[in-house]
C-alpha cells in the first residue's frame, strides 16, 4: 500500500470528532499555560514571599499536592461521566486560578494554586480518557498527541506572555491573563456529548476505589503507576526549576532566560504535535526509546551548557521530550484497562501512585539544591527516565494499530503479546 492509498485508508472524523478534537485541545492549552505559569513566576514568588531554594521546592511539593487529590475527581469519570466531570474541572480551574493573583502570603498562595491543579489534573486525564474513547485506533495516537502538544502551544504562550506582564504590571496578573478564554470554554463545553464507550458500559455496577486491583489488571496498573513515578521525577522538576536556575546560577538576565524557553517552546512545538503520528507508525516501544533518549540529552544540556546557543539546542531536545514522554505514556495507559475501568486505572496509575514522585520530588530536590545548587542536582535525576525506558521495554505490551476492546479483551485473557 501506498502512502497515499495508507492515507485514504484512514477513517474520517466526523463534524462532532472535529469540534471535540478543538474543545480538548483548548482544554489542554490551558493546562500547559498554567503549568508553565509557576515556572515562570517562581523567581519573583522567590522575592515576593521571601523564599529560599528549600522553600521554593516545598511550595512546589504543596501545590503538586493537588495532583493527587485529583483523584477525587479523575475517579468519579467512572461513575458521573467523562462529560459532567469534564465541565466540573474547567469551572473549578477558572475560579481557583483567578484567586491565585489575589493571594496576599505565600500560605494562601500555596492554598489556591493546590485546589487549582486538582481540577486542572482532572481536567487533563478526563481529556486524554475522552480522546482515547471517542476515536478510532488508526487516528488514536495522532489525537491525543495533538491534545498533549496543544498543551505545549500554551507552554508557549505562557513563555512569551509573563516576562511581559511581569513587566508591565505584577506576577499576579499572569493568573488574570486566562480566566475569560476559560470561562467562554466553559459556555462551550454545553455542545459536549458524553463518549459512546461509556454510555455502553454505563450500566456497569458501580465499584470502590479499590476495585481494580481485585481484577487482573492489579499488575498492569503497579507497572504503570512505577513508570510514571520514575519520569516525574525527573521532568517536572526539570521544567519547575530551570529559570531560577537560569536567573541565579548561568546568571543569564530574565530577557535571555525568557528567550531560551521561548525558542525551545516554539522550535519544539511542531515536532510535539507529530509525536502522536510517530507512535501511530513506529509504535510505542520504539517511541519510548526516542522520547526518553530525548528527555537525557535535553535535560543533561540545559543544565550544563552556559552558552546561549546551546541553551537553546537543549532546550528545544528537553521541551521535545518532555511533552513527547507524556503523550507516550497517556496514549498507553488509556490504552491497556477496558472502558468501565479506564478512569480507575488512570486514577491510580498517575494522579495516586505515579504522582507520589511528582509531590515527594521537589522537597528532595530543594533541600540539595540548597548545598549543591539546581544544576547538579536535575543533572543527577535524568537516571530516572532512564529507569522508566527499560521498564517500558520489560512490561509494557506494544499496543499500535489494536482498537480498545482487542487490548482489554487480550489483557482479560492473559496478556498482550508483542
């Protein structure tokens, strides 16, 4: 078969997979947004609540907290609908982020950004269950790597917006700056249909949290949540930190600092929307090998090299990855688990288990880096998504091209066979 006749071959999306496509996207531009947002404001939260690097590594802890608390959310797509729980994190998102800008201590701060990312997190896995339930295998990589990079646009964005707010007016108005976009998808989301998948399999009893692991797929789900733990230790810190590093360590001026994220942002950006295609067509072992490689290298690099340039090389090889790494892993997790336990699943193999490495992370890494500084210390951690490829390679099933049913049926009937 040709590649044109490959292409052909591909089922269309309907009008309805369309508008969804777009409202997921936009849902996830906003996660990027306010998840870049704390990297970017963090050097003047620093000096405006009189931070050290241990304390700026607790509030971190703090606010990723909220991760985990997602799960009393994340956990309820199961039971309410992907649709009802979707509209409930976009309207708790909006209001928790606006009253971040208005915090007048670092406690309050701490507080309202927790609740944020809990509905923010919620927001995020209901998308990427949504994304996997609504279209078909052919398509399923392509979709939900275009939602995760629409992720990394807002990254962009965020990039280029905050040392310009910062500048003309306060950190707290980066917290402003997305509320009315979040507040039209708010209007928006009444066109939300609930996904066919669930509404099949609705009629399903419903199940304590701990359910699944009364199931066969109790394993699946430790293998997953150790992956997950093992990445996010390395790369949400990376992100977290790297401007103050970049400010206090390279001592590079926040014009330059702001300008390497920018052109890593941008430059990455295009190659973060194909990576759902690659997976499609190389399949996700290969895949994994590719990101991960890419997450060593880029992280290694920005916080090694001192010149401008090679800042930039790296940055662009960590952005990559960074954001590769999770279309990777969202792609197999809503992947391996059958439709009335998919949120389940996601639920403890990211937001509970997998997100331990998330919340524990930052306060380790802030009481070294108090000695040692932030470069040595994220320059250490790139052992862990090394650690999380060769437990990819060792148990994960390749999953490209099957529909969802063939890979729970398969994983009921004792495993997925390469």
């Amino acid at each position: 078969m040709t590649a044109g006749q490959a292409r052909a071959a591909l089922p269309s999306l309907t009008p309805y997979q369309r508008r969804l496509f777009a409202f997921l996207g936009v849902a996830s531009f906003f996660e990027g947004y306010d998840f870049f947002a704390l990297t970017q404001v963090l050097p003047a939260i620093r000096v405006s609540f009189g931070l050290n690097r241990a304390a700026a590594g607790n509030l971190v802890s703090v606010i990723n907290l909220g991760t985990l608390l997602a799960y009393l959310l994340v956990s309820r797509a199961d039971r309410w609908g992907r649709r009802r729980v979707l509209s409930v994190t976009i309207l708790g998102y909006a209001l928790f982020t606006f009253l971040s800008g208005f915090s007048p201590n670092v406690w309050l701060f701490a507080g309202f950004q927790l609740v944020a990312r809990v509905f923010l997190i919620g927001e995020w896995a209901t998308s990427m269950v949504i994304g996997a339930e609504e279209y078909p295998a052919e398509r399923r990589g392509m979709v939900l790597g275009v939602i995760s990079a629409a992720s990394s646009l807002g990254a962009v964005v965020c990039a280029g917006v905050v040392p310009i707010v910062v500048k003309l007016a306060t950190w707290r108005a980066v917290y402003f700056v997305g509320v009315v976009p979040l507040l039209l998808m708010a209007w928006a989301r009444r066109d939300l249909k609930e996904t066919k998948r669930f509404e099949a399999a609705r009629s399903e009893p419903s199940r304590p949290l701990f359910a699944i692991f009364s199931t066969i797929h109790r394993r699946r789900v430790l293998e997953l949540a150790a992956i997950w733990f093992f990445t996010y230790v390395c790369t949400q810190n990376a992100v977290t930190f790297w401007k103050d590093y970049a400010l206090n360590e390279l001592h590079l001026s926040e014009g330059t600092a702001g300008l390497v994220v920018t052109l890593g942002a941008v430059v990455s950006m295009p190659l973060v929307f194909f990576a759902g295609k690659l997976f499609d067509v190389i399949g996700r072992k290969a895949g994994a090998v590719f990101v991960y490689t890419t997450v060593v290298a880029g992280v290694l690099g920005v916080y090694f090299f001192e010149s401008t340039p090679l800042l930039v090389v790296a940055m662009i090889l960590a952005m990559f990855g960074l954001s590769a790494v999770l279309t990777l892993l969202n792609t197999v997790t809503t992947e391996l688990f059958p439709t009335e336990l998919r949120g389940d699943a996601f639920v403890w193999s990211n937001n509970l288990l997998g997100r331990i490495g998330y919340v524990v992370s930052p306060l380790v890494i802030g009481e070294l880096a108090v000695d040692r500084g932030w470069g040595p210390v994220l320059r250490a951690s790139v052992v862990f998504p090394a650690l999380s490829l060769l437990l990819v390679l060792a148990w994960l099933p390749e999953t490209r091209g099957r529909e969802l049913e063939q890979t729970a049926a398969v994983e009921r009937a004792g495993g997925l066979r390469d």
